[in-house]
C-alpha cells in the first residue's frame, strides 16, 4: 500500500465518489497533480520521493482504466488539456 501522499488530491485514505462525475473529476485531479509534482521532482533530482510520486501516479492510472472498464472514460496518460481522446471534430 502508499505509505505517504506526495499531492493532497492524490490521497487514496480519501473516498472515491460515487457518482460518474465527481469520479471521473477526482481522477483526474489527481493525475494532473501527480504529473506537475512528478515534473518538479525531476527538476529537483529527487529520486527517492520521485520513484513514490510514479508508484502513485500508477495506482491513480490503474483506477482510471478500472473505472474507464466500467463503462466510464478513461484520464490516464492524457496530456492537461487534451480533448482529441472524445473524438471532437473526427468524423
């Protein structure tokens, strides 16, 4: 299990919500926070809370795609800001 939070929104002591929503919103504050702290860590070379910050960006990952199977989708791996992943503007 997480021994530490590196980001508050990235708890995992907090509950996940039950509505589809809120889920997929909290996921991916989560995520986008892990990336930002992910990025300062690496200017920093801190590697030790650097290696905690990826083991929890992959647990946060993990829900994402366990939900995303769920019928809901998924915000792993996609850049801040990207919409292309809701097939916006394809045909």
């Amino acid at each position: 299990m997480l021994r530490e939070t590196i980001v508050p929104s990235a708890d995992p002591a907090l509950e996940i919500p039950a509505g589809s929503g809120a889920r997929f919103d909290r996921i991916h504050a989560a995520l986008a926070s892990l990336r930002h702290e992910e990025r300062r860590l690496e200017r920093l070379g801190l590697e030790t809370p650097l290696a905690r910050c990826r083991a929890q960006r992959r647990y946060w990952e993990f829900l994402s795609a366990l939900f995303s199977s769920a019928g809901q989708d998924s915000v792993a791996g996609r850049p801040d800001g990207d919409d292309s992943w809701r097939g916006v503007g394809q045909e």
